[in-house]
C-alpha cells in the first residue's frame, strides 16, 4: 500500500493516475467512481488491476511507448539528404517543407504528414534560412591576398584596424518575420513616405570603441568631415591607425586628407570581410525592427538612442566584430 501512495504523488501523470485508480479500488470505492473521476475506460482499468496482481506497484509504472516507425529512415533518410543539399538533381532551384512534402508523395509514394517532414529536417541538422546576397564577382585571389595582408596588420602590436562604412536608415523599415497567433494579420505601418538618413562610423575591434556621424548623403566632402571628427573624437592607443574601407568613389578622391589614419581597400564586392556591417544589421534589427517614423526629427532621435547605444558598449562591438574579416 506505501508503494502505491508513494506512485500516487511522486509518478509520471500516467502512472498517478493508474496508481490512483488501483487506491480507490482498494479503499472501496466502487468501479463507476472510479471510472468517473479518473475518465478512463472499464478495459482500461481491467488491464492496470492485472498488471497490479502481476506485478505490484511496479507494474502499473507507465513505460515509454514505442510509438509507430519512422516512414523515412535507413538509406532512403540518406539519399533525400543528398537530394536537399543538391536541388538542381531534381531540377529544383531550392526545397521547401510544402514542396518536399509533395515531392516525397509524387516520386516516393511516401504518404507522411508535413510535421513529419518538418521534423525530418530538424533531425538531419537542417533550419529553415534566408540566403545572404552573395555576389558571383569575387575574386578569390584578392580577396585572400586581402586576409594575408590583413593578419600581417593584425599581429603588429604597434597598429590598430579600423573599420568605415556607410548605412542609410529608413523611417519605415522592411518588415521582419514575427511570431503571431493563427490566423491573425499582424501589420506594420507603410506611407511610402521615405524619410531616410545615412550613418558614416568606423569601428576598432581591439577595444570595442565605435565613432559615427549622421548625414542626409554620402560625398567627397561628408567623407572628409567625418575623418577630421574621427581625428578630434576617437582615442588611439597606437601609432599606426589603418582604416579599412570599400571602394566607393568618395573613398579614393585624390583630394582626401586621411588625416591620422592609412586606408587600406577591401576587395572589390566583399563586404562580408566588413565587421562594421555586422553592426549595422544588429543596430537595425535592435532599433528600426517595425519601427515607424512619423518625421524626419523622429528618425534622428531614434537614430541618436541607436548610435550612443553602440557608444556605450564596447564590449558588444567587440564580441560581435573580433574576428571577421580575417577567418
């Protein structure tokens, strides 16, 4: 009887409720009760009274089920992954679930529901993404050049890398996929009203610390008050300062005066060797995510709380920044 009592509080919610029905039996009560308070089955209980006579308390201990075998496994799991890793096999450009749902009922005759090919995704270590822009134009031999010139510059104790590049923000942002009850419309606000206004910073990754100004445009000349305010505003601990840049027009004018700082070029279409972009897409997603600017003084203060966030935290650029650029 102990046993029992101690199943009926500490089992599994099946177990306690098998425990709790052989109890009831067992202090009296009759079996409609029991059927009725438990919503269980007069089958149900004949078999966990057989169990109890059997076995005693430890029979009635609810186990695991094996549930139904996996429709997709072995070999046909294996080829299917080969199909998802190369599309163009089954003359597709990309695989969805939906898709791949009624791929699997047409060629396979494989009839599954679409959580189980969800899941089969899960399994096989795949998520669902969206595909960065990724230009075909790179140079693969500049842009190692690059990394090799780069670690050089890295492992100078007497040199620091910065990192320049310009943002435009919009008062009205993209919008960004969100989680939402079933058959709710979220809704975000568009006027087609295109406030905008653009961000020139740099970023030190050694030490975290960020500078930026905010401009309507980027010029020759916007360029050059931003390094005469990075020269006035950025703390520099060593003697040699580099800034890494893109090769927008403005950033190789014959009449820039860099100032305290040496330019250095990335490779042409490589701005994933920027570690400033990364910031710029945190900073979006933080403070411009569905985020609606009514006017042109909205968006500037808005931007202003974005922009001294960054300030003030050197150690997230740091984290976020360290080592991209150079792996």
């Amino acid at each position: 009887m102990d046993d029992l009592l101690h199943l009926v509080k500490t089992g599994a919610s099946e177990t306690q409720k098998r425990a709790t029905a052989i109890w009831m039996l067992l202090i009296g009560n009759p079996r409609q009760k029991v059927y009725d308070t438990l919503h269980i089955t007069d089958r149900a209980l004949r078999k966990w009274v057989q169990l109890f006579n059997n076995a005693g308390a430890d029979g009635i201990i609810a186990g695991s089920r094996p549930g139904a075998a996996r429709k997709i496994s072995g070999q046909l799991s294996e080829s299917l992954c080969t199909e998802i890793d190369h599309p163009e096999k089954s003359n597709r450009t990309l695989w969805t679930a939906r898709s791949f749902h009624g791929y699997l009922s047409d060629e396979y005759h494989i009839e599954c529901s679409y959580r189980t090919v969800v899941r089969f995704f899960h399994d096989h270590n795949y998520s669902l993404q969206v595909p960065r822009s990724w230009s075909d134009r790179k140079d693969e031999a500049s842009r190692q050049k690059y990394r090799n010139h780069l670690k050089v510059l890295c492992s100078d104790k007497d040199t620091d890398i910065w990192y320049c590049d310009e943002t435009g923000v919009y008062g009205e942002s993209r919008p960004y996929r969100r989680w939402a009850p079933k058959g709710s419309k979220p809704t975000v606000v568009k006027n087609g009203d295109h406030t905008r206004m653009s961000v020139v910073g740099a970023i030190c990754p050694r030490t975290g610390q960020f500078f930026a100004i905010e401009t309507s445009g980027c010029d020759t000349s916007i360029f050059q008050a931003f390094l005469e305010q990075a020269q006035k505003h950025t703390v520099r601990e060593r003697k040699r300062n580099v800034m890494i840049v893109d090769n927008a027009s403005w950033h190789k004018s014959k009449s820039l005066q860099w100032k305290c700082f040496e330019p250095v070029y990335l490779p042409p279409y490589s701005p994933d060797l920027n570690p400033i972009e990364r910031i710029w897409l945190i900073m979006k997603q933080k403070w411009f995510n569905n985020f609606h600017c009514k006017t042109l003084q909205d968006l500037i203060c808005r931007l202003d709380e974005a922009l001294i966030d960054l300030i003030k935290n050197p150690s997230v650029v740091k984290a976020v920044t360290e080592n991209i650029g150079t792996d």
